[in-house]
C-alpha cells in the first residue's frame, strides 16, 4: 500500500537499488526514485501518489485497446486456471495458439498464412533472421547472409535485433554483430538534402539501394527489414512509393523483404496490417507484437509466406527438426489475450475509430508548428511526433544538455499528460481509443508544455 509518503518513499528506494530500467540514464533517478504508475483505466493512468495521466504513448505503443480491459483480464484468468502452460515443441498444441495463429493467417496479408510465436518484438525479429539464414541454406544459397537494415531504425534488443538497430546511441558501448548488417540512409523527408524534392529523394534512396546490392552482391544478401514508418528512430514517413519500390528492388535481386510492424500492426495506422492495406507492399514476412496483445500479455508473432513456409517445412531427413523456438513459443495465456484483444478491436471498430480520429489528430498537432522550437509535426493517425529545433529555417538541434525532448514532456507530465521523449524529439502513440474530445485536450496541454518550455 502506497498511501503515505513514506511507504512510497520506501518503496522508491527498493526499485533505485534493486530493479535496473530498460532505457533509462540513471543520472536522472534523483533522489526520489522513479514514477511508479499503480493504476491504469481507459486513457488514464494513475502513479503511486494518486496524480491521474492521459497515457499519450499506450504504455510503450502497446496498449491500443485502452488500459482495464476486464474481458482481457478474464480470458487470461480463464486459461491460465484451466491450461496456464504447456510446451508447442514437436507436435503439441494449445487451442489458443492454433485459434490465434489461424485468426492472423485470416488478418494478414493472403499470401501470409504460417505464424512463428515468440515473446516479443525483438525476439520475432531475431527469430526471423534465424529463419531467413535457415530458408535460404536450405535453398543452396548459404552465402545470402546480409541484412540490410536503415539507420535510425528500431528493431528491438536481442544481439541480432540490436545489430538490425540503426540508432547510433541505443548501441554506445554495446557490440553489435556487424558482418551480418549493412545500413542504408533512414528517409527522412524532414532532412532531406536541400532544394530535392520528394520523389527525387525518394529516386536517391532507392538508388542507394541498389549501388548496395552491386557493392555487396545478391549472392550475400539475404533480406532488406523495414518498419513501414520508422517509430522510436523518429516516426519517419517514408516518400510516396518509397516501399513498394523498395521491394521492387528486392524482387529482382531474389532478397527477402520483411516488414518489421511491431507498432504499425493492429490499428496504429487504422488497419490490422499496413503493409499492403496503406503501403502497397506484399512482404514475405511481417513481424508483430505489442498491439498483438494490446500489451496485457508478452506475444510476438512472425508471419511467413506460403512459399517460405514451403521451404522450411521440407523435411530434414532422419533426426532433424526445425530447431528453432521458446519456452513461451504459443504461450497458452498471452495467445487468449490477443484473441480477446482482436475480438475487441473488431466489435468496437477500433480501426474505424483511428480512420476517423487519426487526421484530425495529425491537423490537431499540426498547429503547434507555430511555436518557435518546433521544426516539423508529422507521423501518420495514431503515431506522430514533433522534432525540436533550434532554428526553423536551418533545422539546427539544440544541444544535447538542453533536453529538449526532456523538458517537453516534463512540462506535459505536470499538466496531466505523458509523451514520449526521445532525444530532441517528442512521440505521442495514443491508446487507439482517443476521441476528437482528447486531442483537443491533449493538444492544449502540448500548447501550453511548449510555451512553458521555450
Ligand atoms: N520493432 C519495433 C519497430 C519496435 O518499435 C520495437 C519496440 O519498440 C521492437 C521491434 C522491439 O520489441 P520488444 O521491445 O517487444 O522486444
């Protein structure tokens, strides 16, 4: 219980010394600890001092369905007391994994009919790789080994998901595994060179992939990975065409493409998928979690082409199996949870809702590039973000030790609403249940979060 200050205090101190955040700069701990959130409900969180928030980032882009979703809480109960745990191994199953795994063939993209379980985002993503590298040695083409990844890309924490990351900072002081990735330029319309236009930059991109392919040669690449928009390296929306040109090149050069869409899948972008429903691209795997479960429980789920599925389920000959799983590969109570999560989703329309909303959020926001530090809005219906500047015409950054982003939030927090910072830049990924109503609420806060930080 958390009632009185010095419980909570107490309680503060035990996280300090004994639980180590993900992400986090440990200067910034202060001598109170961290903001222990007790409470969630709808939009709104709660912290262990009873100051209720807007969640303006679903817990970590996850919770789409919104937080204290009880029909959640009892499916998971429900199959946790009845059949809380039992290995997919071999050929033993679970009725939620099967229901959800037929559920998801029945959501993607047609020609994605076969789905790989894991914990995560990161894990779906290493796994993916681990399977990539299998398909193809099962081919005779053991030399396609190279990913191509961007930088600023996000893909998670593993080594391999890590190694795919194109963030600079997320990997200071960390090794990566550097002779299985090669990074091209993120697109970033907002700092594109000078006087290009759009679809020449969008020409440069491509081409760059290309001279990549002749650098390295398709013989050694085994696939290109993209987030549809790039989330935590800064929800960068890609020029128009850029992916379906993108996998135009890889077509022709026989490379895998795999659309990492751990936050773009389940609505974000009011569609289950947005790979082919909002970019046209047919990809040959699509990764998803967080909205999978709208984060209630830990699922990742990698989504295979019937013709990749053909390749890896050709038997090993004696004594051989697809080695390659979890513990948690189909975990019985986190499957139940992303059921109910869907069947919520299509009883409430929630895609509908992020269809409608979404515009008007990006419109919304869209007015606060009249304060002078903001240098672009952008993103697209539930994941935007605004960059920071220290100067509009030049779109100079601010120092570091000015935490920009920091400071934004932190006036935002103070005025009941938390967004994400990230370096100079703020990300807001609702719950996708926000109403006209919030953004005009949030969008004041954010007002006034800016004029009280410039
Ligand atoms: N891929 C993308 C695009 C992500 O945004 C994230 C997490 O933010 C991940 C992968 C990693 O997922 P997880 O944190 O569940 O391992």
């Amino acid at each position: 219980d958390l009632d009185t200050p010095e419980r909570a205090q107490a309680l503060w101190q035990k996280d300090k010394d004994h639980f180590i955040h993900p992400f986090t700069d440990f200067s910034r701990f202060g001598t109170h600890g961290c903001d222990i959130i007790t409470e969630s409900e709808g939009i709104h969180v709660q912290d262990a001092q009873g100051n209720r928030f807007i969640d303006g980032i679903a817990g970590l882009w996850c919770v789409n369905v919104g937080h204290g979703r009880r029909e959640i809480g009892e499916a998971m109960a429900e199959q946790a007391t009845r059949m809380a745990y039992f290995s997919t191994f071999n050929n033993l199953s679970n009725v939620p994994a099967t229901l959800l795994a037929d559920k998801l063939a029945d959501l993607a993209p047609a020609h994605l009919n076969h789905v790989f379980y894991s914990c995560g985002g990161s894990a779906a993503n290493d796994a993916t790789v681990r399977l990539v590298h299998y398909y193809f040695n099962r081919l005779g083409k053991p030399s396609k080994k190279r990913i191509i990844s961007r930088n600023n890309a996000y893909h998670g924490t593993t080594y391999m998901a890590a190694s795919l990351t194109g963030i600079a900072s997320n990997n200071w002081d960390f090794d990566t595994l550097d002779h299985l990735v090669t990074y091209l330029s993120e697109a970033n319309c907002y700092r594109r060179p000078e006087g290009m236009s759009e679809s020449a930059y969008c020409d440069h991109l491509v081409q760059e992939f290309e001279d990549t392919i002749a650098r390295l040669g398709a013989d050694n690449i085994a696939a290109f990975i993209a987030e549809p928009i790039m989330g935590a390296g800064g929800v960068l929306v890609a020029p128009e065409g850029y992916l379906r040109r993108m996998q135009a090149v890889c077509r022709k050069h026989d490379i895998l493409l795999i659309a990492d869409e751990v936050v773009t899948a389940f609505g974000r972008l009011g569609h289950f998928f947005a790979s082919e429903a909002v970019f046209g691209v047919q990809p040959d795997i699509i990764n998803c979690a967080k909205g999978l479960s709208s984060g209630y429980a830990p699922l990742g789920a990698t989504l295979i082409s019937d013709d990749m599925y053909e390749v890896l389920s050709r038997p090993q000959g004696p004594g051989g199996v697809l080695s390659t799983g979890f513990t948690y590969s189909g975990h019985p109570v986190s499957c139940a949870a992303a059921l109910k999560n869907i069947e919520i989703m299509e009883r409430e329309r929630i895609c509908d809702n992020v269809l409608e909303v979404g515009p008007y959020l990006e419109e919304r926001l869209a007015t606060l590039s009249r304060h002078a530090t903001v240098g672009d809005v952008r993103g697209s219906h539930f994941m935007m973000c605004l960059e920071n500047v220290a100067d509009k015409t030049t779109r100079a950054l601010l120092p570091v030790e000015a935490r920009v982003g920091d400071r934004v939030a932190d006036e935002a927090q103070a005025r009941g609403l938390i967004i994400r910072p990230v370096g100079h830049l703020n990300i807001i990924s609702p719950p996708l249940i926000w109403t006209r109503e919030v953004v005009d609420q949030v969008v004041d806060i954010l007002d006034q979060a800016l004029s009280a930080t410039t």
